[in-house]
C-alpha cells in the first residue's frame, strides 16, 4: 500500500490528475491494485453496480510513467491538458450550474 501511495504522488506531479477521464481511471486503479498486488476481483464487489450505460473499460494506454508491476503492452501516450473553459468534467464559463 506503501508503493501504491507512492506511485499516486509521483503520478500526481507528472500531471495526471488534469487528464483522468473515466477510461484512465479505470487503468489506473488496475495499475495500483498490481502494485499493491491485490487481486481486482476481490474489490468488485465493493463497488458500485453498473449498467451497460453506467460501465467504461479501462483505457488501452497510460498517460503517466510504467513501473515494474504494470510493465505490459499498454502504451503510454500522453495526453495534451484541456484548453481552458468549457470541458467534458468541469462547468466552464457561460454554464449555469445548480443553485
């Protein structure tokens, strides 16, 4: 657990947090479940049920740095940071949210 904190700080200063969209996320809680050495059937029944509509594959690449436990076929391709404003996660200028 020690290494998979690790590997969230180190992750975090290459600049992945700006970049996690759905697919990403998925890839990496299975990259930090084989640091940790866990097994990922063993959490999936923790979380939340999902539907065909509800469910993403994890992303068939990286965009932060490999380790020795995740050392397999998924390319790491970096992905350029959102321009500002509008984006698919955030509310951008012009969008009126929820009072």
């Amino acid at each position: 657990m020690t290494r998979a904190a690790e590997l969230v700080l180190r992750w975090g200063s290459e600049g992945v947090g700006v970049q996690l969209e759905p697919d990403l996320a998925e890839r990496m809680l299975l990259d930090l479940m084989a640091v940790a050495g866990q097994d990922p059937t063993e959490f999936a029944h923790a979380r939340a049920p999902r539907t065909e509509l509800t469910f993403v594959p994890p992303a068939t690449s990286r965009a932060w740095s490999r380790t020795n436990e995740t050392r397999d076929d998924y390319p790491f391709v970096p992905r350029p940071p959102e321009p500002p404003g509008r984006g698919r996660f955030r509310r951008g200028r012009g969008v009126a949210g929820p009072e």
